[in-house]
C-alpha cells in the first residue's frame, strides 16, 4: 500500500464507520415509543449530529494521526506521538465522546454529566462499531465501563437506552445479511 492507497483506506474506513452510526441511528428511531418516546426536538438534534459524525477525523488535526497509525504506507514508520494529539485532538473537540466531559482539576478531574443528545450520538457510535466488529454495545459496555468516568445521570441514561440500541443493531445486522427483520 503506498501513501496515496493508506490515505483512500483510511477515508473509506471513516466513511464507512459515519454510515453505520447513521444507520443504527436510523433503526433506532422507529423504536422511541411509549417509555422510549424521544421529544422531536432531540431526534432534531441528533439527527444534524450524526450528520457530520466524527468529521474531524478527515480534517488536519486528526486525518494524519489515524492515518499513519492504522493503516501505515508500506516502509512508513508508525509513530504513537502523532496518533495520540490526533486522539486528544478528537476526543476534545466531540462532544460525543465522553472523555470530553471531563473537567481538568489540579487534585481531582471532575466527571460533567453528558447531555441526552450526545449519550444517544455516543451509543450510536458504539452501535455502529459492533455493526463492524460483530459484538453488541452491551458487551463493550461491560467490557470497557471500569475504565469510563461516567457521571451518575449518564450512567442511568445510557443503562436505560443500551437496550434499545442493542435491538437497533440487531435490525442493522439482520438487514445487510439480507434476511427479514
Ligand atoms: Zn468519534
């Protein structure tokens, strides 16, 4: 793979990742209703969200960073200190990664709850990578929360919403394997 071809990989695996977030986002609005109904105005502002989902990692402070570390160009020397101002760059700059709601202090970083429309943008996200890896959101959830500084309200929100994304992805899945759902 030369630079050219490591710079194609790398924008179709992001392009791909943005069409599967849209796609668990997709399958999971039909299912807000009753105890799940989701105001309008949210489902609004998701929707312009999951839009430009994960935009800056095809931008100058990020593209570069990823690139080189996932998918190097051949001889090319992958380098951990450009990966990672490209990962503090994105998790800094969306909001939908919760290490953005972390409040830097000198003796303890304070955990900022997450708002609703940001979890639901954070799950979908989750949602489209099990799309990709085949384990569900729940399974990451449990694998990776110790690790998570989650304020209380968005442990709750994303413990009441998980399961509804799960089915989101369950649809997903069913669908490109081209049965019924
Ligand atoms: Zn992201």
């Amino acid at each position: 793979m030369n630079r050219k071809e490591s710079e194609q990989a790398y924008r179709d695996y992001v392009k791909q990742h943005v069409v599967d977030v849209q796609a668990v986002w997709a399958a999971l609005q039909p299912l807000c209703t009753g105890e799940a109904y989701m105001p309008e105005a949210y489902a609004f502002a998701i929707n312009a969200q999951i839009e430009c989902h994960d935009g800056s990692k095809l931008g100058m402070n990020e593209f570069e960073g990823y690139r080189q570390w996932f998918y190097p160009a051949v001889q090319e020397m992958k380098i951990k200190a450009d990966f990672d101002l490209a990962w503090n760059h994105h998790q800094k700059h969306n909001p939908h990664h919760w290490q953005y709601w972390i409040m830097w202090q000198p003796d303890e970083s304070k955990v900022l709850p997450m708002p609703f429309c940001y979890i639901i943008e954070m799950l979908c996200d989750w949602g489209g990578m099990s799309v990709k890896f085949g384990d569900s959101p729940t399974q990451f959830y449990d694998k990776n929360k110790d690790t998570m500084l989650l304020h209380g309200t968005t442990k709750q929100t994303i413990g009441f919403w998980l399961r509804y994304v799960e089915c989101a992805v369950a649809k997903v899945k069913a669908a490109r394997a081209g049965k019924r759902t």
